[in-house]
C-alpha cells in the first residue's frame, strides 16, 4: 500500500486539484452539473438546499485549492534549541511538489520517510491526504484523518486540557463554540514530528489555538497558531486561512469514503530497491552519492 502511495505522489497534486474543481462545482451526491434545459428550481428550493447550519461540521472535507505551506511564510525568529533542531531536519524527495530541495537519501531524516505518525498540525500541510472527516456527539468532535487512517478527540465537554499530559502524536484537544467559530485548544504534544513538510520543528511544549467556521454549506475556513516558547521567540500565526470543500468522499479512493492509507514499514523499507530504483523526482539528490 505504501509502494503504491509513495509511486503515485508525483501525479497526485494534479489529479486531486482537478477533482477539486469539479467538487467545487458539485454538490455532494452529484455526478456533474445540471442539465442546461433544465428549468431553474424554484426559489424557495433553492434557499433549502442551500441553507445549513453553522454549528454542524459533520461530513468529509478536503483543503482546496491545494496549497501547501508552512503555518504562514512569516515564521518568527527561533530560539536557539529551535535554530538548532531545524538545522539537522533534511527532507526526502516526497517534498519536492513544493519547492523544497531534497537532501542526499542517506541524510533524509523526515519522520514519515520512517513510517512515523504524521502527527498534527502537519496531517492537514502535505503535498497530499489533507483530507479528513468531523463526526459531532453531544461531549466530542472526532477529527478523523486519511493520512495514518486515525483520528483525535476534541472534548466539549467543558473539560480542561492536562497541565502536564503524557505527550503523544496528536496532543490533547478540547472546544468550544464561539458564535460561530469552533476554537479549538491543544496541548501535549511530543516533539517528535515536524509541523509541515519543510522540516518545521517543535518542542513537547508546543500549543495549539485553531479556529473552524463554516462559512457556507460547503466550505470550511480554517486557521492556526502555534505557541512555543522553547522553539520561537513569539507565537506563530495566526495562518492564512485555509478552505476545505465538502466531499461525498476521498477522490483518492474509488469506492470507500476515506482512503485506508497506513505507512506499512514492511513496504516501505523495500521501497527504493524494489520499485524505485532510479529516484522519482530525485537524481539531484541521487547524483551527489
């Protein structure tokens, strides 16, 4: 499975952005646009199908257009620990759709190279599977994500996060609404992932302050700021904002509605032998062995 992923990443960017288009124009349940001889819906119809509410994020979103980045361009200075963890990040070339030069392939470091979890926020910035899946009950919003085929809770039950939580992948999350925007606060996260595909590094210290308005039936802005005082001299953000369109599924799956996409090691380690042998998207890096 993570043969056939990591071969298909140089067409991906493409197809998923031409998908997006016509989701943009769909809506979901849809094969395509009406008729042109179709009469137009009465407008009372029109205000039903078009209406939604704004408090209900349920269903499967997909980042459109595709732009991949960093949590903004204007990333604030680092600390010295920040300056000195970011220096050792060397990217492979599964990066290179974004510009991002690819280190020679006995230095690669990036964790996911390693089957490593992609962690958060980096599973919503790759140069693909930003697509992912809310599922309200009346205590939690369940974020459901492709990429790694998991997911994280975000309490709302009026909970507060841990003062000193053990830190994982995907840290500790809890919500609130506020008007219409679901703010969401997160903590203990481990130091072990980069924030995006660039090798931005973080500690376990890290805390998140992300924003979810839906402001439309099929978009959802979204927005983020990291706060790290061991790795950045201020906080980080808030990001530009992001949209995500509603999707009746995963245009990366052709039957199911998300893609079961894990990193299988027992794949992935034969990868380069097996199936790459010449470098896709790579010879610079191979050139300098």
């Amino acid at each position: 499975m993570v043969r056939d992923r990591l071969m298909n990443l140089a067409v991906v960017a493409i197809a998923a952005l031409a998908l997006s288009s016509t989701l943009m124009g769909q809506t979901p349940g849809t094969s395509g646009s009406a008729p042109a001889t179709r009469s137009p819906a009465p407008q009372s119809q029109r205000i039903r199908v078009n209406s939604f509410d704004p408090h209900d994020l349920n269903g499967i979103w997909l980042l459109t257009p595709r732009r991949q980045m960093a949590i903004t361009e204007n990333r604030p200075p680092m600390t010295a620990r920040g300056q000195e963890k970011f220096g050792k990040a060397r990217s492979s070339w599964t990066n290179a759709a974004l510009g991002v030069k690819a280190a020679p392939e006995k230095e690669w470091n990036d964790p996911l190279y390693k089957c490593d979890p992609a962690g958060y926020p980096r599973t919503m910035q790759q140069i693909f599977g930003e697509i992912f899946r809310f599922v309200q009950t009346p205590t939690e919003m369940l974020e459901f994500f492709e990429w790694d085929h998991t997911w994280r809770d975000i309490w709302t039950d009026g909970r507060k996060l841990h003062d000193d939580p053990e830190p994982r992948y995907y840290g500790y999350s809890v919500g609130r609404w506020d008007g219409d925007a679901f703010v969401v606060d997160s903590n203990g996260f481990n130091d072990r992932t980069w924030l995006d595909p660039w090798g931005d590094v973080h500690s376990n210290q890290m805390r998140l302050r992300e924003t979810f308005r839906r402001v439309d039936r099929d978009h959802i802005e979204w927005q983020i700021t990291v706060d790290d005082p061991m790795t950045y001299t201020k906080p980080w953000g808030p990001s530009e904002k992001r949209i995500f369109t509603l999707a009746p599924k995963s245009p990366r799956s052709e039957y199911e509605e998300l893609r079961e996409d894990f990193c299988v090691w027992s794949d992935s380690s034969g990868f380069f032998k097996d199936a790459d042998t010449i470098g896709v998207g790579d010879a610079p890096a191979r050139g300098d062995k």
